[in-house]
C-alpha cells in the first residue's frame, strides 16, 4: 500500500515569533523555518510502517512556496520515496489544504493518508477531519500509537479523559500527536541520496481545485506583557496593595 | 568502534563567510580547469546563519573578487555607508563628536555596506550549492581524524541521541567519519579544532598569544522617523575605563533596523566587571538611546573575536589541512572587521589547493603555499599596517593608545619601522577581587536596558535538554575552591548567557552550576577563565542560538 504523507513548512519552533509592526502577521523575513514538528511525527510514523512491511511506498506532499521543497527534502532524507510539491505563493487556509490533498489521493489512491494534528504556525487543527470528511473516509485524530494489520487501522487516541482505542477500515486519515514516536536524526549520506529522489511540482489549478478563503484574518498582536510585580514588606503593605487595586 | 565514512577531495569545517569563500573559489577553479571536485561544508547551526553574528560593516573587497557581478547575483549588500559618526562618550549623559580628521583612517566606512551577515552568509551558500558543493547543517565536526603518520585525515562528526550520562537514546546516530584530501578549517575565533590542531602541530609557536575581546549585539527595530539607512556610529570612551578596551557600534539597516552592539577586549582586569552589564548601560548614552526610545528589541546574541592581528597569526598550513578566517585570526584589530579578510583567506585556501593538485598529489600533504599566498595578499598588506594598534591601546590606555594609533594611521600610514607586542594571554590578566571595586550597575528599565534572561531568549537558543554537557571542567573542583575566593568566579559575569551560577547547594554550601542549554557559543569562557579550566566542546548537532539576521 502507500501512504501519502502531509507536511507544512512553518516557522521553525525555536524561533521567537515576531509580531509585524502593522499587526498583518508574524515576520518571517530571516527567519529560520522548519517542517512543522507534528508532520515530522507523522513522517517517521509512515516510514515505521513501511520498515515494517506494511507499505511500499511513502509519498510526502507539501503546499505552499517553492521554498517549502526544502522540507520535502528533508522528509526524503528521512527516507520518504519521492516528493510532490503544490507550488503556491497564497496563504492556504484548512478547507483548501484539504481539497487538494483530496485531489491528491484520488489521484494516487493511498491506503493510508498520515497528517500532523495541527501546524504550529496557525494551530488550527482542521486539515485532517475536513480531509476525512470530504473523501467519505475514517478518520483517527490526535494518534499517539497505530497498528496496521490488513485493512483496519487500530489507532490509540490522546482525549481529555484519557486513552481511547479504535479500529478503523483503511484508507483512513490519520493525524500524529506528539507521543506518536520521536522523529529520526537523518543521515548524512541520505541527504545526499535526497536529493537524486524524484520531487513533482503541481500548481493547485492542475489539481482542479478552487481557492477558497473563507477566514480573513484581521489583526496579529503579541500577547500583552505581564506587568513587573512589587515586593511588599508587611501584611499591612500587602492588604493596602491589594485595597488600591480593588482587589479586596 | 567501526565507523561509517563518507571521502571527498575537500572537507570544509564552519558555513561562515571564510569557509563558504573557500567553498565557492574552489568550485570556480576546478570549473575553470575542468575538474571534478567533491567537496563538502558542515556547519554546527541548525541552518546557514545560525551561529552567525557580525557588525557588520563589510568591506566589499573579497566580494568584489569571488563575484565580480554579485549585484546582478542579489547578494544581499543592499546598504552603502552613507555617514560615520565617531563619538567619544565622557559619561553616561554626555558624548563628544570626533572630527572626521581625528579619526583613525582604518575606521572611514567609504565604499563599505551594511549587511546582515547571517544573510550573506545565506546567499554564499545558496552560490556554493548551485556550483554543487554539499552543505551540511546541522553537524558538527566533533573530532580531528589522524592519519597513522600524524597527519589530518578529516573530521569526526558529532553522536546524536547521547543522554546526559552518555548512555545511547533510542535516537541514537553515531557520528561518521568525512574524510579529504584536505580539510579546511574555518571555524571562526577560537574553533574548538582550530585550538587543537595549534596543539598537536605547534602552529603558533613563532606567534604572539592570540588576543580576543566579545561582542555584545542586539538587533532593533526603531521609530522610522529615527532611522537613517546607512548611517554608522561608533563610539569609544564610557562606560569602559581607560584601562579596557572597547567600543560600541550602532549600523543603521534596512527595514528600519539598527544592528548595535558593544565589544570589549577580554584582557580586562577587573573580575567583578559584567559584560553583559556595561553593554546594557552603555545603550543609555543619549548618542545611542535617542535612536532606540520608541523601538522594539528583536533579537540578541554575542560571538568573540580575535584581535591580536598580525603578530598573532598562526602558521597557515599542517599536513592534510588549512586554517582559514578567524580560526586563524585574520580580524583586524583596527577596523574591527574580520570578514573580508575571512573570506579572502578562504579564497587563499581554494587556491593553494587547486594549484597543488596540478603540481601532484595533495592528499594528507602541507601545503605550505598558502603561507606564501597570505603574505603577498592584501590581507597581509592590511594587518602589517595595522599591526600596532591593538598593542597601543594595550600599552598606554584607550586615550594615549588611540592618539598613537591616529599618528600611526593617519601620518605614518601604519608604516612606522618597529612591531609592538602583547605577550600576556587574556585568561592570566584578572586581578583579584579584593583589589578591585565592583561596578554599579543600574537596574534593568525594560525598554532600553534588559536582564539577561530575556535577552538570551531573544537569541532563540536551544539544545536537546538530555545530552552530555558541552562544557567540560578539567577539575570541577576549581571554579568554587580557586576562582570563587580569588576571582568572585567571574564566569558569572563574562558569560553573556547566564550559563554560569554559583548557586547554595541543599546543604548551604556554594555550588557551581552550568546550564548549558543558554549557551550561544560565543567561546568566552574556553578563552578567560583564569585557570584555562573550561573546555567548549560541540554540543549535539544543530544545538545553539538560531540568529536570523544577526
Ligand atoms: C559583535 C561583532 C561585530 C563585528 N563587526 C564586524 C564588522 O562590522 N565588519 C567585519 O568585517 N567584521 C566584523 N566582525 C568580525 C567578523 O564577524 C568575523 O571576522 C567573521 O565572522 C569571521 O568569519 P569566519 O568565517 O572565520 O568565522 P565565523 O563567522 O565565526 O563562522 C564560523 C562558522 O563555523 C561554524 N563552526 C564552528 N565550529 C564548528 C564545528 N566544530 N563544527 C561545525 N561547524 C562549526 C560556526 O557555527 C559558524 O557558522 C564582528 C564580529 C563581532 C562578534
Ligand atoms: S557558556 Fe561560554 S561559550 Fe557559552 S555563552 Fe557562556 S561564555 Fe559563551
């Protein structure tokens, strides 16, 4: 079987995000970017799979600009088969990224389609059951182990209340939460190897999908920084600190 | 243990603009003589740029000569130096403008650019690439790999996945061997291999002590109406003593953007004094402040430099490999500008490599050429010029030592028929901390002046958590018994991180604490700590600050 995997480059999670003085955004000029961590989870979980007999073929797929194929790149180090990118330089919100992805696996018809649960940039936690629900397929969020035997997929998922197991028929979608596994360290030889491995560009009209913005962003602030606190002396101090506020 | 290896003709350590530089000249000669090259650069960042922290106020000279055409190329020197304002700062409040001709010539900025070197660094890599050089992010060269005859074989790179008690995680990847021909070193001041192989080859025998200092930098955006592309400002004077040596730097960007920054030489002598502390204070000189009010800090982080100029410089050249840029110590002191000499030593080494290769085989030999090929380049020319200052301002003090250094720049053209010397190393100059006062530093306002946890933050600094320290103490019993009573431990205060605490253990005794993870690598403490105690090694690959466009 095959599994086409999702990955997205965002700003890389060591960053310190800055705000756009204008509020349009955070800046990414000079900015170090990085495959989204829960993608790289959702990777190396693909490439698990495959080591252990379960698929053939690992196909990783990203959107976005022609820069994201670095991250493809790095996917194909980590051992994926080859590489698709949908080149585009608009902002693509969930309901789009999952269109195409549907395009996708109708065109490449995988057993399996593996996701992050969310992208750190944006978090929004939406690709994947928007995916599964547009192909009338399965869906296992928030996985934090997969076992794949024969058509079914057996997925624990991480819910507020705990563990919860479920059996779904493949092809499913899968979305990888943080416990899934820990990301491999990639090689320096496959590196090298990566970039002789085939990597297909695509524009989103080929795909016959329409871009849809059905989210306008209206303003990106910084969180407001937490005023410096005082020391006080006595309970007295402190009951009349408190008094000035209106505290008590 | 059997290691996996990768071979290639050339194995280049360090993605700063001295061994991009070489990376990039030798893919043009082995183009231009039509030979195959194999080469390859790995660099200890997360990515190219990383761990790259400059002024910078770059002298186009080496660019102009690896890329005739680096303007249709886009490289990033988008800024010319339109003004150069030189202060000299008598207080906190106050700060005297230096006329243009009381200047030292080595510091007029005319035909030089503002630039992010990170950035550049970025484009050179991008040149390197599409010229089929492999790059490397990421990995660090942990090890030297000798030859059975003592002679470089290549480097080792750093295991992943090693817990901090050394014990293998299930990530676990063993470091490999990249083997060459030749191996250049370009690890900038004070490489970690760079001080071995001056070990293991004696290469600084006939040279005087290196000589460093750190720099401070932060990059703001500030108010537009206060920005003035181009513009750079230098100052001297306050907070320092006469007796340190240093100076601020303030270079206006693009984008509204000032990159400022304050070095000071490491031979201070005051134990109790904070480098982190007078960085911050000297930014509330109005001459500084009156561009920052108003402005927002976007990042921070420091790197060393060396200093000691051409009296320091090492030999070049040592069986199977080269020491290029700051590794070797090619900054010059005067101008406080290392880069183009960087990138022209790099260039240096490309070119003895590929005229070697036409005259035989280069495998695991000297090339000796290339100290031949330093002394009748314009780097030479430019550090022999220059060659007095540093130990002038060293000998009489920053005001008598800079009046020499005006007369010896600007009459004499550094031309005058006699070399200083500075023989004490920066780690044997502290005093004791009985002798000397502590400095008042003002608390941190949180809008010109920032503690330095925040600041560190600002570096986007981070190792793996579990792994081995990269600080190794040779006795860990010294910083607490030897250079607390002696020193007050000055680790805590030339630490630009806050790496280093003495902190109270369960039991109220004094205990020294390391937390590596702040680390941004600037190498101070392998340089000053008085008993030569501390070891930086390389932490785990990618490990480090992540400058954007420091
Ligand atoms: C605050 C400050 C201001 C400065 N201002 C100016 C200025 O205005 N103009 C100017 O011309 N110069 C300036 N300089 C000096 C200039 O930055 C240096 O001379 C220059 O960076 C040296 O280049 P390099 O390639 O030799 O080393 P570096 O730039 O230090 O690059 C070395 C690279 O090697 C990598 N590396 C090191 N060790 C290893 C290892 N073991 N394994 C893998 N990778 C490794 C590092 O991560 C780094 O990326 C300034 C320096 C400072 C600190
Ligand atoms: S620990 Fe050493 S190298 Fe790291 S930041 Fe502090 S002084 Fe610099």
């Amino acid at each position: 079987m095959k599994i086409l995997v999702g990955v997205k480059r965002v700003v890389d999670f060591n960053v310190r995000i800055q705000v756009k003085a204008d509020g349009s955004g955070v800046t990414t000029d000079g900015v170090k970017m990085s495959m989204n961590p829960f993608d790289e989870i959702a990777v190396e979980e693909a490439l698990r799979i495959k080591e252990a007999g379960n698929a053939e073929e690992v196909i990783v797929v990203t959107i976005g600009p022609k820069a994201a194929q670095e991250q493809l790149r790095t996917a194909l180090a980590m051992g994926a088969d080859r590489a698709i990118h949908v080149e585009t330089d608009d902002e693509i919100q969930p309901l789009t990224a999952a269109r195409i992805l549907q395009a996708l696996a109708e065109k490449e018809a995988p057993k399996l389609v593996l996701l992050g649960k969310q992208a750190i940039d944006d978090d929004n936690n939406q690709t994947a059951q928007m995916l599964g629900a547009l192909s009338h397929w399965p869906q296992a969020t928030f996985a934090s182990e997969v076992e794949i035997e024969g058509d079914k997929a057996t997925v624990i998922r991480e819910v507020d209340a705990g563990l919860e197991t479920l059996s779904v028929d493949l092809p499913a979608v899968i979305s990888a939460d943080l416990r899934l596994n820990e990301p491999r360290y990639v090689k320096l030889p496959d590196i090298m190897k990566a970039k002789r491995k085939p990597l297909e560009t695509v524009t989103v009209e080929e795909l016959g999908v329409e871009h849809v913005a059905a989210v306008k962003v209206l303003k990106t602030a910084a969180p407001a920084k937490r005023e410096a606190g005082i020391i006080v002396e006595s309970v007295d101090e402190l009951v009349a600190a408190l008094k000035e506020k209106g505290l008590i | 243990m059997e290691r996996e290896s990768m071979e290639f003709d050339v194995v280049i350590v360090g993605a700063g603009p001295a061994g991009l530089s070489a990376a990039c000249k030798l893919m043009q000669l082995a183009q231009e003589t039509e030979q195959e090259l194999m080469v390859c650069v790995i660099e200890k960042g997360s990515e190219v740029g990383a761990h790259i922290l400059s002024g910078a106020v770059l002298e186009p000279t080496a660019m102009n000569e690896l890329f005739p055409d680096w303007k249709e190329k886009g490289a990033p020197l988008n800024v010319p130096v339109k003004g150069d304002d030189v202060y000299y700062l008598t207080g906190e409040e106050k700060g005297i403008k230096t006329p243009n001709f009381l200047v030292p010539k080595p510091m007029h900025n005319e035909g030089n650019y503002v630039v992010s070197m990170g950035n550049v660094c970025r484009w050179l890599a991008e040149q390197a690439e599409g010229m089929g050089v492999e790059i490397f992010p990421g990995f660090t060269a942990s090890k030297i790999v000798y030859n059975d005859d003592g002679s470089v074989k290549g480097v080792l790179t750093g295991d992943m996945g090693v817990a901090e008690d050394g014990s293998k995680k299930d990530s676990y990847m063993p470091g490999m061997e990249l083997l060459a021909k030749q191996t250049i070193f370009a690890e900038g001041c004070r490489g970690h291999l760079g001080k071995q192989l001056m070990e293991s080859f004696n290469l600084n025998k006939d040279a005087d002590p290196q000589h460093y200092g750190l720099g401070i930098k932060e990059v703001w955006t500030i108010d537009p109406e206060k920005h003035q592309e181009g513009l750079v400002v230098h100052t001297a004077g306050w907070p320092l003593d006469n007796h340190t040596e240093g100076g601020g730097f303030l270079y206006h960007m693009e984008n509204n953007q000032v990159s400022l920054g304050f070095i000071i030489a490491l031979n201070y002598t005051n134990p109790h004094l904070s480098l982190f502390d007078e960085m911050q204070r000297w930014k509330l000189n109005p001459k500084i402040s009156q561009f920052l009010e108003g402005g927002e800090r976007v990042s921070y982080g420091a790197r060393a430099v060396n200093k000691g100029g051409m009296q320091s410089v090492p030999k070049l050249s040592f069986p199977g490999g080269l020491l290029v840029g700051c590794d070797a110590g090619f900054l010059n002191g005067a101008k406080i500008k290392g880069n183009h000499t960087a990138m022209k030593t790099g260039m240096l080494a490309a070119e003895t490599i590929i005229e070697s290769i036409k005259a035989g085989d280069i495998a695991n030999k000297e090339l000796s050429l290339m100290g031949d090929k330093y002394k009748s380049s314009w780097v030479f020319y430019e550090l022999h010029k220059t060659r007095n200052f540093g130990p002038a301002l060293h000998k009489f003090g920053t005001l008598m030592g800079g009046s020499f250094a005006w007369l010896d720049q600007n009459i004499f053209g550094g031309k005058m028929p006699f070399t200083w010397h500075n023989t004490t190393p920066d780690h044997a100059t502290l005093k004791p901390a009985v002798d000397c006062t502590a400095p008042n530093y003002p608390k941190p306002d949180g809008k010109i002046t920032f503690d330095k946890l925040s600041s560190v933050f600002l570096s986007s600094t981070n190792h793996e958590e579990d792994q081995p320290c990269h600080l190794q103490l040779a006795d860990s019993s010294i910083p607490i018994n030897q250079n607390l009573p002696l020193y007050d431990e000055p680790a805590q205060r030339y630490c630009p991180a806050g790496v280093y605490e003495v902190v109270k253990d369960e039991q109220g005794n004094d205990k020294f604490q390391i937390n590596g993870q702040n680390c941004v690598h600037c190498k101070t403490c392998d340089i000053k700590d008085p008993a030569q105690n501390i070891t930086w090694v390389t932490p785990e690959g990618g490990g480090g600050p992540n400058y954007g466009n420091m």
